[in-house]
C-alpha cells in the first residue's frame, strides 16, 4: 500500500493526547518519517462521574466514537497505525473486535500493527516506533 500513513494516538485512563506530545515532536522531526502523519483520539475517562445524570462512557461507547474518528479523520491515509496505551489499548481492541463482528473485514486491512505501549502515562514507551 501506498501514500500517507496516519498514526493515530489513543491515551489511557485519566490522561489525554498531551500524553503523545514527544512522540509527535518525534515524527515531526524525523525526516525519514515524512509519509506519516500524527492524529490524536481523544475522549473521556474520568473515573466518576461528578453529574449523576451523565454515565461514564463505557468500551463501546468509546470504541464508537474512534470507529468515527478513524472513518472521519482517517478516511485520508491509505493505512492506519494505531498506538495506544493502557485503557487506550483496550478501546482499540474493543475497536478491531467490533470490526470483525460487524462484517467489516477490510477495515482492519487498512488499519495494521496495532501497538499498546507501556510506562506510565506521562512516559509511554513503544518498540519500534
């Protein structure tokens, strides 16, 4: 495949896309890293919710919202890498569960390698990126 990568960034729990912050600083300077493009995913995690009539989000209604964000903002790119970290891997893999279940068997064609990083959250840590 050809073209523009798109990585996308998915946070964890109780953080937010600032957690990529050097890894798109990264990517942004590296200049055998030109065919890529950083995007962030972001959404809420809190850990309760502070308006009883509000619910926290639960997987799925995560895992919906980056089904959109990948098919909106990552519509572009001719393939999709996802990293995520700690409950951001969980959405992820929430995600591509939800793909294959639904028939949509060639989505994840175009989104490969996805990588769950480890560390704590203001320092992920990825192998290969």
């Amino acid at each position: 495949m050809g073209g523009r990568v798109g990585v996308v960034f998915v946070h964890g729990f109780l953080s937010g896309p600032q957690t990529w912050d050097d890894f798109a600083r990264r990517i942004a300077e590296d200049e055998e890293l030109r065919f890529a493009a950083e995007l962030r995913f972001k959404y809420a995690s809190p850990k309760v919710s502070l308006r009883p009539w509000r619910r926290v989000p639960d997987y799925d209604d995560i895992a919906e919202g980056l089904k959109v964000y990948l098919e909106v903002e990552g519509g572009e790119f001719s393939q999709l890498v996802l990293v995520s970290h700690s409950q951001g891997g969980l959405v992820v893999q929430r995600n591509l569960a939800r793909m294959l279940s639904e028939g949509r068997s060639e989505d994840p064609k175009r989104t490969r390698n996805p990588s769950a990083a480890g560390s704590s959250p203001t320092r992920p840590t990825c192998a290969g990126l």
